[in-house]
C-alpha cells in the first residue's frame, strides 16, 4: 500500500512517466493487473497512446502489439471490470433521460407540497436542471435527511436564509422522493463508485497498481473510491499538472495550479492520516514541448499568476506563437483551414491539430460547412443533444394533434416529419409522391381551412378551382388532385384516429405505452429510420448515421424505463408526452470519430489529450477568455455559502462560481499547451451580432509580452495582395481558391484593370482542370452579369402562349404595369399560395355575388329595385347571405366566431348598398339592364363575344371580362348604354392609367358593350344607341361625422357618400334624365353622379369626367391600340424588368409577391422605372387628338 505522485507543468509528459513506471512494475511483479484510469472523454485516445509508449519500451521491433495486464479505464468502466458479474451491478441503471423522467413525475405528484419550484416543470430546461441540482448532490455524499437537517439548521438565520430555506424545504422532498422511487431499483454512477469502494475493500488487491491521470478535481465518490485504492491497493500513482507539492497547505485561490495542487493537499493528508506510506514524489522528465515560444509562454503564464513582473521579451521563432485577427468568424475559421491545408502539404497529418475555443456555439454553423469545402475531415468533440431530431418532433406532433384535435399546425408537423407514410397497394408510397401528394394537402387546408372534424368525415375533400373562368366542368387534373389530398387524409382517419382511441382507452401506463411502441412498429417507423441511417452511411456521414438508429433505442430505453416506474400508474396522455420529453432532453448521441485522423474540435473547458502539434484557440476575445461565467444551478453561489458550515466530512458542493472564474486561468493554460510545436491565438474583430469585439485580455498581455505581430486577414484578397500575402491567406483547395480568384477578378472588372499575374495563373490551372472547368465558366460569367431578363425564343413563346392570346383586361394591364411580372405570372404561371383568409378579393367577390343576385331576385319579384322597399330588399339579401355561406368559397365566413361577426358586417355593407341603388334608382331614369355580363368566356352558356383584335403573322388577341352592371336608359328618341363596376375601394378614372394601359378596365367594357348591341336584349335596345359612360361604384358602409348627420337627412348623406364616379359622355339631353332630381332643382351638385348642373343650364364636373362623344372614341380607340401593342410584345418575346413608377412614389413593386425573383435594384445601372410624368387629362386628349391627327396625314 502506497501514494505516489508524478508532477510536473503541462509542457512536461506525465503519460510517458507514468507508463515507464508501469513497465518497471510489471517486471518486478509478474503477477500483477495494471489498471490506468483517465477521464471517460479521453478513454480511447489515452489507451492507443499508451500501448504505443508501451511497445516502444518492451517489443520496439515487433509491427504488432497487445497487452491483457495493462486496462484502460475511466471510472465507470473500471466498475464495470470489478462489478459485472455481481447482483448489484444487474440491478438497471438510469440514464439521464430516465432520471429526468422520474423527475418530471415527481414533481407532477407532488405539486401541492411544494413552493418555490410549484409549477416550474413546465419551463424548458428546469427538469434538466433539477437532475443536475440532485445529481450534484448524490456526487457530493449529501441525502435528502441531510437537508432536512441543513433545513432545521437555516431556522436559526432567520430571514436571511428565507429562500433558501424554501429552496432546501423543496429539494428535500422531491430528493426524499427519488430516493424512494430509486432505492433497490435503480443505479446510478454515483451508486456504482460507493459500491465499488465497499466491493474493493473487501477484495485482495495486493497485485493490483492504479496509475490516475488526467483530472485535477474529484467528485466525492471518486475521492472515496481513489481512498479506498491508496488504503488496499498494492500502489497508487497520481499525475497531476503542478509545479509543486502541497503538502502542508492549501494553495491560494487565485494560484495558478489551485485545482491540482488542492487535490494533492487533501489526498497526502488523507493518506497521512489513513498511516498509508506516501513515496517521494517524481517530476515528469520528458520534454514534451521543445518549441521555444511555447515554453517562453508557459514561464510567463505561471510567473504572471504569481504577480511577478516580468520583462518583455523577444522570441525567435515567430511561428511558434501567432495571433490573427480576422474581418468576423466566418473569415476566422476560412483562415485556421488555410494554414491546416498549408501545414498538410508540409508534412502533418490532421490528427496533429486541434481546434478548440471556450463556447462552440457561436461557430457551429460555421465550421462544417467551411471545412467541408477545405476538404478536411473533423470531428466535433461535444455532445449534441437529441430533442430536435425528427423522430421527437413525430412523438410530440402524434400527442398535440391528440389534444388540440387535428390543427393545422401539428398536423404538418407530424407528416412533415417523413416518418409517417401512407401505403397503396400494400407498400409505402414513394417518398417524392408522398412529398406532392403532402403539399397539395397543405395547400387544400392552407385555403379551406381544414381542421378539426375535417380530417374525420366522411365524405371525401374536393379540389375546387374558384376563377372567373370557371365552367363547373371538372378536370382530370382536380380529379388527381383529389385523389391524392384524400390518400393523405385517409391515412389519418384510418390509422391515426384509432391509435388515439385505442389510447384513451388504455387502463393503465404499461398499456398505453404498448400501444404507443405497436402503433409506430406498425406503421414502419423503425423501418424507416433505418433507411435513413443507410442513406447516410452511403454518403460516408458516419455521425449523421448513427443518430436514427440512436434515437429510436433512447425511445425504447424511455419506454422501458417508464413502465418499470410508472406502468402500474393511471395513465395520463399529457403526463406521458411531458416524461419523454423530459427524457429526450437528458438524452444526447454518443459519437465516435469515423477515422482516426481527423481534426478534433471541442471546447477549451473539457479534458483533452496533449498528444497534438498544433493548437488553434479560435473566438479568442473578452467575452470567452476569460470565460463569463454565470449561475445556472438551483442552488446559487450565496445558497452555497450557507450550507457549507453544515456539511460533513466527505460531502461537497460544486464550486462557486468564484472558484470557476479563478480556474479559468488553468483552463486556459492547459488549452495553450495542449500541443508541441505551435499555438495560433484568433478572434473575429466584429460578427452578425456585434461591431467592435475586442480580444481577449489574456491575447493583449502575450502580445505585449512577446512583442508579436496580429495578423489581420481581410475578408477577401486585394489587387495590391503580394503573392506571399495570397498564398497565405486564401489557397486552400480547388473549391475555395476558385472563390478567392472569383472575388478578385470581381474587384479588378469593377476597376477597369487586368487580373494580377499570380491570380491570372491560378486562372489557367482551373480552366485546365476537367472537374472545375465548367464551374469555372459558369462562375466567371457572373462578371458580366447584368439583371436584365432575355427576350423570349419563338419557340418558348409559341409553347407558352400559342398562336392566340385570349386574356383579361387586368392581365393586361400587369403588362403594362411591369412586362416581367406578366412573364412570371401568366407565362411560366407563377403564383402564390392560397390561404384560408378573407382577403380584399373575397370581400370583393361577396360583394359582386351578392349585388348580382340581388338585382335577380328583385326581378323575379316582377318589381325594379325602386319599386322595391327597404324591409324587402333586407329579407332579399338575408336570404341571399346564408346561401352564399354555404359556397364552399365562402365557408371561411362561418369558420369562427370573428368571422360570423365580419360576415354581419358585410351584410350590413351590402344593404347599405343595396338601398343605395335604390335611393338612386328613384332619382335618375337609368335601370340595371344586366349584371354579371360575362363576354368572352369559352365554354359560357350565356355571355357576349370577346373583343378579339387580329394581328400580323396570323396572331391574334381575344379580351374577356366581367361586367358588374349594364344600365339602359330611354331619352330624347335615344338608347344610353352605360356600365357600373363595383370597387370594394374608392376609384376614380385615371386619365394618365388610362393613356399608358394601366386602367384598360372601363373602357373596355364600354367597347365590349357596344360591339354587342346584338346580343342586348335582342331588339330591345340596338336602335340608335349611344355610349353614356363608364362608372365605378365604391362599395362600402361610410362612417359619418356627427356634423354631416346632423346638418341633412341620413338617407341623402349616405346616398353622397355612395354616389359614382368615373366617365359621362357630356350630352345634355342624358344628363338632364340621369339624375331627373336635379333637373326638376334647376341647378346644384348631383347626389348620384359626377357632375353638376350650372345656373345656365350647362354642365360642369370637377376632375373632367364629363367627356365629349368624340373625345371617348379617341380614348376608345387609343384602348384598343393599347391592347394591340401589348399582344404585339407579347408574341415578340418582350419581357423587360420595366416597374412603373408613378409620380407620388408608389410602384409596382409595392406588393408584388416576385420581387425575390426580381431582384430588382434601382442602383444599378440596367435596373430602370418605367416613370410616368405627371398629365392633366386635358393633356393626354390633347395628345391624342395630335396622335389621331398624324395618324389621318400618315395615311
């Protein structure tokens, strides 16, 4: 029996002495079993070091090696070794999911005895966090009567101790708790050390030589079990990274080597104590660092803690230490693959490197992509957390639709997951027909609304196209369309629907987690998860493999370990769907490097291995190094303070955060020496989240020190670079030297000047190249890029829009608006998805449906609308509103309770209009001829022709619309035609729209009108028939000014409000029977039209709507000419990115849903505004009385 101690700083190789030694032993005691423990996280690597220093002392010669007397171990394992075949160690052993589990459930059973964590399981992370706070605990030797008795003993402070009182009040019974759940049931680590120590105690372990490297901190159960080897093992040595012994006092807190040199102090002590013989200690001998900066670091390092002034100093060897300043993170790991790729072609191998930095987060976006294109194996050394994978978002997508009853949300979620398939035919759909079949379900949803009861009837959904252009046939398209929306649907109803029934009527947990386990065997989710894992092995992510089949055996473990605790309990979906997660959260994959020569990334505060060559401490600023370290346990640094007076011998508390901003020294320290020959100090000097980041004090003092040079690396090469420079910053491989050639070149077109050489023959080695040539091209044409769309093929347009383009006013008048957004919509027919909502088209369509069926009811009664009263035309349009309700296009008007209230409103607005048209039915001579007057329409049974124009080359353009309402009207021997459009928003007619195309609408129609005079009412009205005008109707319930109701009548407030605007052709004897009120007053403003009657008899509107019947031909004709040039550009491929811009600022930009695939920037030279100049109408007739003019001398 024995202690012995190797010490030595981190520059010195404690490996090496500690398996000499080993060698020693082994000859000396032939008998005896080696056993060499180290922290689990470098298990592995330690043990193929080991054997390798191993074989060079005793078989050097041999190619192959092997020991059966030397074992590897960390503690865990090393209780493996001595427990497996013992009762105790057959009893199950938790994970942390299962700990979190048990957790989760205690807290739900005693919620109402406790007080500051009442509640608190349903934040994220507390249940973790509760384990931990436990776990601390159980490693610390501290139980629950133990805070019961810390509890009694707080009384006494009073209420300077009130919350942690409290805080002790509930650990203890939730500990007290878990201590009955696990007692006799369960294992923990902990559990495993203090049975081993016992287990140990009793064994002959007189041939058996422990070597501990590695820690410089012990758990209380580690110290026991170490204890219990120094007292009954033949020998035990431990290396520890000191400069000294301690073995009379403690070092200072803020020493350097605080952390080993404590553990050295209290184990001599401990063995002085127990009379066990403590040897002299050994100084690792071997150099295991040679390089001259490093070692100069390290005697600065230590010096520094000691507050000894030092001198500055000059290094020679200026690779050995070197700081880099990077433009931002992304900048800074392209630069640390750099110089890994440099240093590989000078004779490294990537197991020579590890990265390292205090937080990983921050770059791990970042770096797998980078290394990726750096071609650079590596292997991320930190534990990822299991609760975003797929198969748990299945888990708690499968319980939410159970609560919420099929949302729309957790439905998606579910199916999205890929895990759940539909079969036909037996075998599960193919994954892309799956993946179609899902969005058009989405859409279907996404626009009817779906949800709820939906996913359960019985009859089938229907795909319905709601257009303009409808004829109620039905396609073989929708019909597929169909077919596929309810193939998705019935796999819920069929499969999904019976497991929750089933499920409810599970008796007990046992129960329902079988059902649970049997429905997902079922439905091949295993299966499935399984060739996930091969797709993966396939593309060589051997990480990425791993994880499916990982997380389905945590599940099975969960499931497991639920029914052992809980599987006799009355089962509770919520409760359930709270313990998986609360599992899930504590689970995490287990990883394994893929090959043994990678690149290991991990974070400066975990053990790591000191067999490298070089070091990168990368994100090296003043936020991580030293590291701001904050509380996140239960118990905080005050709570501990308090508690410690009543601990016992053996029992711990984790370290105060005081004590772990003092460590950060030491942590620092071992990460700088972690290799032998170099060290590169980096940090990005700004990021996406902050400007300005500063460096690491710690880098300030070394650069000061040592009188280094930052190296600043740009974020890409620049014309003025040396080769020196470029060779060093940005030649990595093929794929990444190309970016750099390309933003160099970028800089050298956009300056007018010649590639450099250097670059130009970079340039000639990629052209070269057969993998990367036509990448090369490909990229290089973007020099010369510019944002300007192709004119189209003949061919191209002949496939999109035939020989004949039959369109719709609106859609010309996008034409015109921006050619390119007429391309992308009714040519490669772009559009966006439709959403359940009660948008202003919705509200328009209503509008439209509503007014057109309530002028043919009203002619079914035999009336006109003005012999028609206000209580009538209400019970009309009440009648009308449930009808058009139950239009599946409408359904969304019955789909909640705000929208039952908008629909009220709607009605009110559509009476209110109604009655309008009533007000002004009785005011003027003219009456609703027809509504809803389609013209045009192909397949129609009742309609107008279109407008159909001829064009050259055999072309031709046919028009078709929707006219609201045609009104008629008998004066002086003639027959006026005018038409109404109704507006859900207030529109008047643009002169200047009109003049460029972009209000072709009303003058439209009117010529539509007229050049079907013949199909009017057959005879009724084709005899000397004029034009009257073209008028818009703003449909809406206005909101009156208390003065505005008060100084009139209401009727004759509202019936302004609603009065028309837009063209009048200015003929006397029409306007005199248009508003016949006004007529019989003499004179004054019309309450229904847009203009005015003057005390001479004249007419007189404000905004020029009253035209002449010469001057609306001109308009009519310039219409039609309008409609001529576009079909004419059209068919010539024109398609130019042309927004208008109008003279107040908006664009038709505005609210385009393309402008992702514009791309349009009004900085750059070939992106251009089609700006409209301002134009009085005066001016624009003017203009086309010119045009006409010119056009007559032409000819």
């Amino acid at each position: 029996m024995s202690l012995g101690f190797i010490l030595g700083k981190a520059s010195r190789d404690h490996q090496e002495e500690l398996v000499r030694e080993i060698a020693e032993l082994k000859k000396k005691d032939p008998r005896g079993n080696f056993f060499y423990l180290v922290p689990n996280h470098i298990k592995f690597a330690s043990e193929v070091r080991a054997l390798k220093i191993l074989q060079s002392l005793e078989q050097p010669e041999e190619p192959l090696f092997a020991q059966t007397d030397v074992q590897v171990f960390s503690f865990t394992r090393l209780a493996w070794f001595f427990l497996k075949n013992t009762a105790f160690y057959q009893i199950p052993r938790l994970s942390q999911a299962g700990l979190n589990m048990i957790v989760q459930n205690i807290l739900q059973q005693h919620q109402d005895e406790l007080t500051v964590f009442k509640g608190e399981q349903t934040q994220i992370g507390f249940v973790s966090q509760l384990v931990s706070q436990l776990s601390e605990l159980r490693a610390g030797c501290v139980a629950s009567d133990d805070l019961a008795t810390i509890t009694a003993s707080l009384e006494k402070a009073g209420d300077t101790a009130a919350d942690l009182r409290a805080k002790a009040h509930d650990l203890r019974i939730i500990y007290q708790a878990f201590e009955q759940a696990t007692l006799g049931k369960y294992n923990e680590s902990a559990d495993l050390l203090d049975e081993m120590s016992r287990y140990l105690a009793k064994q002959d372990l007189s041939h058996c030589y422990f070597f501990i490297a590695g820690f410089s901190q012990l758990t209380a159960g580690e110290r026991r079990l170490v204890e219990t080897l120094i007292r009954y093992a033949q020998h035990v040595r431990i290396a520890l990274v000191l400069d000294k012994p301690y073995s009379n006092q403690q070092p200072e807190l803020h020493d350097l080597f605080y952390r080993s040199g404590k553990l050295y102090f209290e184990l001599y002590q401990g063995a002085r104590k127990a009379k066990i013989p403590v040897l002299v200690d050994k100084y690792a001998s071997k150099m295991r660092i040679q390089n001259e900066s490093l070692l100069a670091l390290e005697d600065y390092w230590i010096e520094t803690t000691k507050m000894t002034p030092m001198k500055a100093q000059r290094i020679s060897d200026k690779q050995g230490l070197q700081i880099i300043q990077a433009s931002n993170r992304f900048v800074e790991i392209r630069e640390v693959a750099t110089r890994i790729r440099q240093l590989i072609a000078a004779g490294y191998h990537y197991c020579d490197f590890i990265i390292m930095t205090r937080h990983l987060d921050l770059y791990q976006n970042i770096i797998h992509p980078v290394f990726e294109q750096f071609d650079i194996p590596t292997f991320v050394d930190l534990q990822k957390k299991m609760n975003d994978h797929p198969f748990v978002e299945l888990i708690n997508a499968l319980f939410a639709i159970k609560k919420r009853y099929y949302r729309y949300d957790d439905m998606m979620r579910l199916l999205k997951t890929e895990l759940l398939i539909p079969q036909v035919n037996g075998k599960p759909m193919a994954i892309e027909s799956f993946r179609k079949a899902l969005d058009l379900t989405e859409n279907m949803i996404l626009k009817y609304g779906f949800e709820g009861n939906r996913w359960l009837q019985d009859d089938d959904w229907t795909y319905y196209r709601f257009m303009d252009t409808d004829t109620g046939i039905k396609t073989d398209e929708e019909r597929d369309k169909t077919q596929k929306v309810n193939l998705v649907r019935h796999f819920v109803k069929e499969k999904i629907a019976p497991f929750f029934k089933k499920l409810d009527n599970a008796k007990n947990g046992r129960e329902a987690a079988t059902l649970l386990f049997n429905f997902l065997n079922a439905q091949q989710v295993p299966q499935r998860l399984l060739e996930w894992r091969d797709v993966e092995l396939e593309k060589g992510n051997i990480e990425a493999a791993a994880r499916p089949e990982q997380t389905w055996d945590t599940f099975c473990q969960l499931l497991d370990e639920y029914v052992l605790a809980l599987g006799d309990f009355d089962f509770d979906s919520e409760n359930f769907l709270e313990l998986l997660q609360s599992g899930f959260e504590g689970s995490e994959y287990s990883q394994v490097p893929s090959t043994l020569d990678q690149v290991i990334i991990s974070e400066s505060g975990m053990v790591q291995m000191n067999d490298r060559k070089v070091t990168f401490m990368i994100g090296s600023t003043d936020m991580v190094m030293p590291d701001n370290i904050t509380q996140k346990s239960l118990l905080s640094d005050e709570d501990r303070k308090k508690m410690e007076p009543f601990l016992q011998d053996g029992q711990y508390l984790a370290e105060t955060t005081d004590h772990q901003m003092a460590a950060e020294v030491y942590l620092n320290y071992l990460a700088f020496m972690s290799s032998s020959e170099r060290l590169y100090l980096s940090y990005p000097s700004s990021s996406e989240e902050q400007v300005g980041i500063k460096p690491s004090r710690y880098l300030e003092h070394i650069q000061q020190q040592f009188g280094l040079k930052v190296k600043r690396v740009a974020t890409e090469p620049l014309l003025a670079d040396t080769p020196h420079q470029i060779t060093s910053h940005f030649i990595g491989t093929k794929r990444t030297t190309l970016t750099q050639l390309l933003n160099i070149s970028r800089q050298a077109h956009a300056a007018k000047n010649t590639l450099p050489v250097f670059w130009h023959y970079i340039y000639r080695l990629l052209q070269r190249d057969a993998q990367f040539r036509p990448l090369t091209q490909k990229l290089f044409a973007s020099l010369v890029y510019k944002n300007i769309p192709e004119r189209l093929q003949p061919e191209i347009i002949e496939q999109l829009y035939g020989k004949t383009i039959s369109t719709s006013v609106s859609k010309m008048e996008e034409f015109y608006a921006n050619q390119y957004a007429y391309f992308l919509k009714y040519g490669l027919r772009l559009q966006e998805r439709d959403v359940f909502e009660l948008s202003a088209a919705n509200t328009g369509e209503f509008f439209h449906l509503a007014l057109d069926s309530l002028m043919k009811a009203i002619a079914q009664t035999g009336k006109t609308i003005a012999e028609t009263s206000r209580n009538e035309l209400n019970q009309l349009l009440h009648k009308i509103l449930l009808q058009i309700r139950e239009l599946p296009q409408f359904q969304i008007l019955s789909s909640s309770n705000r929208m039952d209230y908008l629909s009220r409103q709607l009605l009110a607005t559509v009476q209110q209009i109604g009655w309008s048209i009533h007000q002004q039915s009785q005011r003027t001579g003219m009456r609703p001829l027809k509504t809803e007057v389609l013209f045009g329409h192909v397949g129609a049974q009742d309609g107008l022709r279109p407008l159909t124009f001829e064009l050259p080359h055999g072309k031709k353009v046919n028009v078709r619309g929707k006219i609201d309402r045609i009104d008629h009207m008998h004066a002086a021997g003639k027959n006026y035609l005018g038409i109404v459009d109704y507006k859900s928003s207030e529109h008047v007619f643009d002169f200047r729209d009109a003049y460029y195309g972009l209000a072709l609408q009303m003058l439209t129609y009117l010529n539509a009108v007229m050049k079907n005079l013949d199909l009017l009412a057959a005879g009724t009205v084709q005899d000397n028939v004029q034009p009257a005008g073209a008028l818009y109707m703003h449909l809406y319930n206005p909101k009156l000014k208390l003065k505005e109701a008060v100084k009139k009548p209401l009727d004759e407030v509202l019936l302004k409000k609603n009065k028309y605007d837009g063209l009048l052709v200015a003929d006397p004897l029409m306007l005199e029977e248009l508003d016949q009120e006004l007529n019989e007053k003499g004179n004054g403003e019309s309450t229904v039209y847009p203009f005015r009657r003057n005390k001479d008899g004249s007419f007189k509107s404000r905004k020029h709507q009253l035209v002449t019947y010469e001057e609306l031909l001109l308009l009519l004709e310039h219409n039609e000419e309008l409609i001529r040039q576009a079909a004419n550009q059209i068919f010539a491929g024109e398609n130019a990115l042309n927004p208008v811009l109008w003279p107040n600022g908006r664009s038709a930009l505005q609210y385009s849903p393309f402008k992702p695939i514009f791309q349009f920037d009004a900085l750059l030279p070939e992106n251009n505004y089609h700006r409209l100049e301002p134009m009085t109408p005066l001016e624009i007739l003017t203009t086309l009385k010119e045009q006409r003019g010119a056009e007559i001398s032409d000819k």
